[in-house]
C-alpha cells in the first residue's frame, strides 16, 4: 500500500495541508501574519482535504473510487485557493500585503493530487492489461 508511488503522493498532500493549516502564513498584511487557522471554514476546507488524502492512502483496493475522492480533494483545494486568493484581495487601501508560502499549498496539493491520479491511471491501466492476458 505505501510502496506506491500514488501512496507516496497522497502522504504529501496530507503533509502539506496539515502544514498549511498551522505552520505557514497565508500573508502578510502590515507585517502581522494570517494563518489558515484564523478562520474555522479555512481549516474545516485544509482539515477535510487533509483528511480525504489520508483516507485515499487505505482504499488502494478500489482504485476507481480514489481516482473519485482525487477529484473532489482537487475542487476542495480549489474552493479554498479561491477563498484564500479572495481574502487577500479585500485587505484594506493602503494596506501593504506580502504573499506568504501558505497561499501555496492548496496548489501544491492539486500537483500531488494529480501525481497520484497519474499513477493511479497506470496502476488501472496495468491490471486491465494483465486480465486481457488470461
């Protein structure tokens, strides 16, 4: 189960969206920081996705199903990406805003989520292929 490498990109994506609730900024506004975990939705969107991804990991069996769960983690990153991206729109004039690591994650998690779609495909790919053998 974790010797895939579809296993292994899903544990990152877990990493990264827990990391991303309580380590890193989001940004910067007049040099105080806002976190993720500023807001109860933010973590429930990262906690979920977090959680999705970690669960993802123990249905190897079904890969059709986690191909499904894959998809609906990437459109949570996406809601919370836009959230987030919203958020630093409405800072007050004259505020001055620096982008943090934190405004990454979501994004990094959609590449790790795609990865792990890839490999999942081939893993699919590979047993229809060895059932047309027998």
């Amino acid at each position: 189960m974790i010797q895939r490498i579809q296993s292994v990109y899903l544990l990152l994506s877990a990493i990264v969206m827990s990391a991303g609730i309580f380590l890193s900024p989001l940004f910067m506004v007049n040099g105080e920081a806002i976190v993720l975990s500023s807001s109860g939705f933010y973590v429930a969107l990262a906690g979920g996705a977090a959680g999705i991804s970690l669960a993802n990991i123990f249905a190897y069996r079904n890969r059709r199903s986690q191909v499904v769960l894959n998809r609906l983690n990437i459109i949570a990153s996406f809601v919370l990406s836009g959230f987030i991206v919203v958020d630093f729109i409405n800072q007050p004039e004259g505020a001055i805003v620096e982008v943090g690591l934190g405004m990454m994650m979501p994004l990094i998690n959609v590449i790790l989520l795609v990865l792990a779609n890839r490999g999942i495909m081939k893993d699919e790919m590979l047993v229809k292929a060895a059932d047309r053998l027998r």
